[in-house]
C-alpha cells in the first residue's frame, strides 16, 4: 500500500493515503519515515500532538473566522501534499471534535495522509465522552486511507544492545539521588541554576539547570497545567532531561457522569444524565507524562527518571492503560546505549544506588 501510494504520487495521480496500525515497536514509524525520506513532492512529518499544538494555535489565531477549520485545511493543502502523522491517538474530547470536522476537509483538499496507530479507526477514542462527534473522522479516514495492520511477533525496540541505565528506583533509605551525579556530569562546569523557568507565561519550578540538562519533579511538569506544546518548548531548551519523584501512578478507575443540562461547548443541553469514561486520580499527570515522553523519544532528547517503582509497574491499571504500553516500550528503548542525540552531551552511566 505505501509503495501504491508512493508510485501515485511520484506520478502526480490522485491517490489513497495510508493509516499502519499495530502493536509498539513493529517498525510501523521507521516505515512511514523511509517513506517520507524518499518522497519528491512537498511533504511534512511531524509528531501527532505536534499537529494538534499548531490546530488549536492557529485556531485561537484565527478567531472569527468563518470555516475556520475549513481554512486551516487550505492553508496546510497550499503548503504540503502529504502529511505523514506519528501515532495518531486521541483521548481529548476538544481534540476528538475538532478531527471530526477538519479530517473531511483535509481531504477535500487533496491531501494524502500518511500516519502511523496502535489501533485500527474504529477502536480511535473507544470509550471517549462524546464519540459521536468523532465519528466523521474515523468515516473520512476509511474512505481516504488504505486501512493496514503491522503485527510482528517482536517488539524491534527490545532488541538487545548496549544498556545505558537511565531509570531508577528510589530506595526506601536515605542515599544520594542518582540524578545528581547524571546531572554533575552532564553539566560539568557550567553555570547551574535553581530559579524557576519561564515556560510559556508560567513559573516552572525547577530543581536544577543549566544549558545541558533541566532537572524537574515529576509535580513540576506532570502535576500542573503544562500541555504538549510547552513539552517540545521545554525540548527545545534542553538536549536533556532529569525527571524526579514520579510516583507510582497506577490507580483503581472510577465511573464518573455529568449532571443533567450542563452544557455542551456553548450550548445547554438537556440530555439527560451522561457517562463519562471511567477516570483514575492521575489520569491528567499520566497524560502529561506520556506528552513529555513522546516529545524527548520523537527528538532523541535522554530522560533521565528517578520513581518510586519499576518501569514495568509504573502505571498498570487506569483509564490510559492502553496508550501507555507505548510510553513503557519507548522508556524501555531509552535504557539503551543507542538512544539520545549521536552520543554527544552524554552523560556516562551514574552508579546505580
């Protein structure tokens, strides 16, 4: 199907775009980027959550304008005629309306979607609040996309290779924090700072910094109001990241409703007694946290993490569970030697404590 539609393109022919679905770490990235690497026509690869930072931009920029999403698709038709997506997943219900609408028109305009998913268009939003609203973009999707599953028997990300520990789990006694001596190195002898960070229009308390590294809680970041976007502003700060205090963030998931006639965006609806999808209390720093993952894998930015539990029992039960098989395998692939920005502003391993 990739090969259908590189062929269409590279010969100027309408074409189908592709939607690769499958488990973690099949390789369904690395063949959507040798796709794009090898187009000649204008084209963009980005970050889903990228993708959505840049809609709800330059929606609040274009604020009165009549279409608006029917705008935002023109002006992306004028630049690009392919956008190649890395993982397509939606758990917001703002961001589940505005795809309803803007897919269709994306396609309208001619664009060939490329994107790559761990579930198939009709699993998209499953159990989200207000699914109906997202239905139009699974139906554009099915109509302007090859539907292809990649399911191999190995997760490519845990092959094996030379380890370079960069998780660990805080003991119960009182020792130094392994983080110090990762960002001791990192720094050497630059300047260090402890003063809040300006991110965005926000006071970001912060551990320690200095032009290598950023070394945060786990409450500065994933606790606050942060969203995606002041993730990859924090990336472009920082070639690295020192992440501190994560908590065990599993949860029982509890069932949640809103009352009748509240209201539906601007206007009041009296629909009755209405289910939302059954939450867990740190659903929203899961959110954030998987945000901040995505961002430092996708720019090959090293995490450094000091939690209070194992990687394979940070988050096993909650509403996010699913989504966050794909944070634990990335997480998993940043304890390898290969990960980060060519080997430079490397640390060397720290001693475990």
């Amino acid at each position: 199907m990739l090969e259908d539609c590189w062929q269409a393109l590279q010969a100027g022919r309408e074409t189908r775009g592709v939607y690769l679905w499958g488990p973690v770490g099949r390789g369904k990235t690395w063949l959507m980027d040798r796709f794009h690497a090898s187009l000649t026509v204008p084209s963009e690869r980005l970050h889903f959550h990228h993708f959505m930072g840049w809609v709800h931009k330059r929606l609040f920029q274009i604020t009165g304008t009549a279409n608006p999403l029917q705008t935002l698709a023109r002006e992306m038709a004028q630049k690009v005629r392919v956008l190649c997506f890395d993982e397509f997943f939606v758990s917001d219900i703002g961001d589940a309306i505005l795809l309803g609408g803007l897919m269709r028109h994306m396609f309208e305009q001619g664009l060939v979607v490329v994107c790559t998913s761990n579930l198939p268009p009709k699993e998209l939003y499953a159990d989200g609040f207000n699914r109906d609203r997202f239905m139009p973009a699974i139906t554009a999707i099915e109509e302007h996309m090859w539907i292809a599953r990649l399911d191999g028997a190995q997760d490519h990300r845990l092959q094996p290779g030379q380890t370079r520990q960069r998780y660990w789990v805080s003991e119960q006694q009182a020792q130094s924090n392994p983080l110090s001596a990762v960002f001791e190195q990192l720094c050497g002898d630059r300047s260090v700072s402890s003063e809040p960070l300006l991110l965005g229009h926000q006071q970001i308390p912060c551990v320690k910094r200095c032009s290598k590294a950023g070394w945060f809680t786990f409450r500065a970041l994933c606790s606050s109001s942060l969203s995606a976007l002041d993730f990859i502003s924090l990336a472009d700060r920082f070639p690295a990241l020192l992440l501190s205090e994560v908590p065990s963030l599993s949860s029982p998931q509890r069932a949640g409703s809103i009352a009748r006639g509240t209201e539906d965006s601007a206007e009041r609806v009296a629909a009755g007694d209405r289910e939302l999808p059954q939450l867990s209390v740190h659903d929203d720093s899961v959110r954030r946290f998987i945000a901040l993952v995505d961002e430092c894998y996708d720019r090959r930015i090293p995490l450094y993490i000091e939690a209070a539990v194992p990687l394979e029992a940070l988050y096993t039960e909650g509403y996010l569970a699913f989504a966050f098989e794909r944070t634990r395998s990335r997480l998993q692939e940043m304890q390898l030697q290969r990960f980060g920005q060519d080997g430079k502003s490397e640390a060397p391993a720290a001693q475990s404590t």
